[in-house]
C-alpha cells in the first residue's frame, strides 16, 4: 500500500531557528515527491519537486532532500521567520500520475 | 465515516457535459477544501469553505466551475460544458477549523478521477 508519513505532526519553534520536518514513503513506483506550504485559508503552494535522480533542491531558506534508496525525505527550514508559520506538506507521485499525500507538518513560528 | 468521502470514484464524460463531484468531509470538520490534480502536475487549489463564512473562490479556474456547500457538510462541485482540459483528479480535504495555533490537519477524500472526451 502507497503510504506517505510525516513527522512531527505538528512543531513550534522560535523566530530565526532552523527546522526540519521528516517524510517517509512506501510509494511505489516512485515517480517524484513534492513539498507543498500551506499558508492558513489558502490552498498548498508547491516548494520543490524532486525526482528519482535528485537528492536534494533549494528554494530560498528552504531546502529538501531526497534519499529514495531509504524513501525518505526531508525539507529543512532555515533562519525560519513567522510567515513560515503554514502546514507542510509531503506528497509523493507515481509515474501513473497517482499522488499520495502526507498528513502534513503544522509548524508554528514564534517571535 | 471514518474519513472524508468522494463519489464518484472515477468518471468519463463527452465534452459539453455538465458533471457534478461530491465530497463527504469527516463529522465536525468545518472547512472543506477542492483542488484539482492533472496527471503528472501538483496540486491545484480550487475552492475553500470555513463554517457559514463565505467561501475563498480565488483558485476556481473559470466560470464554469462553481461548487455548494450544505451547511458544515456535504459538498458538491459542478463543472459546466467539460472540456479536455478539465481532465484531471479532484481531491477535496477537510479538517478542523483553523485555529491561532493552526493546528489541524487536511485529510483528503480519495478523489475523483474525470476523463473529458
């Protein structure tokens, strides 16, 4: 079964500090995997899609990285400000076009 | 039901069809979210619903898509005269209100795939 886990479920860090937030798949066959922002109220907002043969993609402060021996993945945020304060979240695709979508990190940035 | 529930699961249609897509959210779940998936492509915000507010339409594509919401439940989004373009999955979510914290999670429905021929 296609699964996609996220963890933590939810985090709360200080204005400024670094944070990584995890994601595991079992998905198969591995297409690419997106991380997607989702601000409050808004829709999920694409931040980096990386295929099989990328291990890792920058946009700005945030960077992911790609380990699709292990299936994993990872989006590290740095010097986090208080609009990174959104869910995450991790999606993975098949090359049939069929996602499966983490839960989600809720990640609070406080002042 | 124990999550959010689409119907129907997939569905052909000719071109210049009207087609109407429901979603059922998890019990207690006041925002309903549509997006819209094409093959290969991320995800595509479509309409939001939070409580009795009115609903965010910003990412509705055109006019011939519209959706309904009956209360704090069901669901329905519509699109008039199909074209080949609107060949994709649309995915609807649900979760808890959001709240200062923000702390809730979307939990989506299966989807419904649309084929316009």
């Amino acid at each position: 079964k296609n699964q996609v886990e996220q963890s933590p479920q939810s985090l709360i860090i200080l204005e400024g500090k670094n944070c990584t937030l995890q994601c595991n798949y079992t998905v198969s066959p591995f297409s690419n995997l997106r991380w997607y922002k989702q601000d409050t109220g808004r829709g999920p907002v694409s931040l980096t899609i990386m295929t099989f043969s990328e291990n890792t993609k920058s946009n700005g402060r945030y960077t992911a990285t790609l380990d699709a021996d292990t299936k994993q993945s990872s989006l590290h945020i740095t010097a986090s400000q208080l609009s990174d304060s959104a869910s995450y979240i991790c999606v993975v695709a098949t090359n049939a076009g069929k996602s499966t979508f983490g839960d989600g990190t809720t990640l609070t940035v406080k002042p | 039901g124990a999550g959010v529930s689409q119907s129907p699961s997939n569905k052909v249609t000719e071109k210049g069809k009207d087609v109407e897509l429901r979603c059922d959210p998890i019990s207690g779940h006041t925002a309903l979210y549509w997006y819209r998936q094409r093959l290969g492509q991320g995800l595509e915000f479509l309409i939001y619903f939070q409580g009795n507010s009115a609903p965010d339409k910003s990412g509705l594509p055109s006019d011939r898509f519209s959706a309904e919401r009956t209360g704090e439940s069901v669901s329905t989004l519509t699109i008039q005269r199909t074209q080949q373009e609107d060949s994709a999955v649309y995915l609807c979510a649900s979760s808890l209100p959001w709240t200062s914290g923000g702390e809730e999670t979307q939990y989506f429905g299966p989807g419904t795939r649309l084929l316009v021929l």
